[in-house]
C-alpha cells in the first residue's frame, strides 16, 4: 500500500466567552472546510471512506478538545485527532473567561497505488 498525504488544508476558530476548547476547534475544521470542495477521492477513482484525514488541533489546554466531537464533523473518511499545546488564549479586562483560539491543519492522504 502506497498511502501519500495529498492535501493540507488549515483554519482558525474561536471562542469569545465560553472558553470552549472543542467549540473553538470546531469553527476551525468548519473555516478550513468550507473554503474548498475538492473531489479528491474521485480524482483517484476512489470512494471517499479511503480518505485517511488527520486533524492536528493547537489549543492551549489540548486535554479539553473532545476528539469525537471533531471527528464527527466529517461527513466521510478515517479521521484522527491529535490535540496539541498551541492556539493562543487571550486574557480579557474584565477578568471573564479568556478568549480561545484554535489553530487546525487538516491533512487528507489515500492509497495512490493502482489509482484510476
């Protein structure tokens, strides 16, 4: 098997008030989704499930990113998150909750060997 990352696709999310870490993550994947549609699997002559996706996620407390949630985002493909220490949190002046933000890269890469 000939696995190839093919594409990288990144994006930026945010949390103003809540502090949610996952929320963050989530407008991040959606920033960096919804700026494409590339028919990569087609491209290959493949089905879309072959799409082996995985999701680097930076946030600042990357133990509060809840992988599943991130993952179901995807409507096809074998995803896998991987929180990491990143993103930025930025203090507020009247002592609420930080505002988080999220820094994603979303990595798509398929089995090239014997493609269409």
């Amino acid at each position: 098997m000939t696995v190839k990352r093919l594409l990288t696709e990144f994006g930026m999310g945010s949390s103003l008030r809540r502090q949610d870490y996952t929320e963050a993550a989530s407008r991040a994947v959606r920033d960096a989704l919804w700026h494409n549609s590339i028919n990569l699997a087609e491209l290959f002559g493949k089905d879309k499930s072959e799409m082996v996706i995985t999701v680097d996620v930076a946030v600042q407390q990357p133990e509060q990113i809840d992988v599943e949630t991130i993952a179901a985002i995807f409507p096809y493909g074998q995803v896998t998150v991987n929180p990491v220490k990143g993103g930025l949190d930025v203090p507020r002046n009247d002592g609420g909750n930080p505002t988080v933000i999220a820094n994603i890269a979303i990595s798509v890469a398929m089995d090239v060997e014997n493609a269409a």
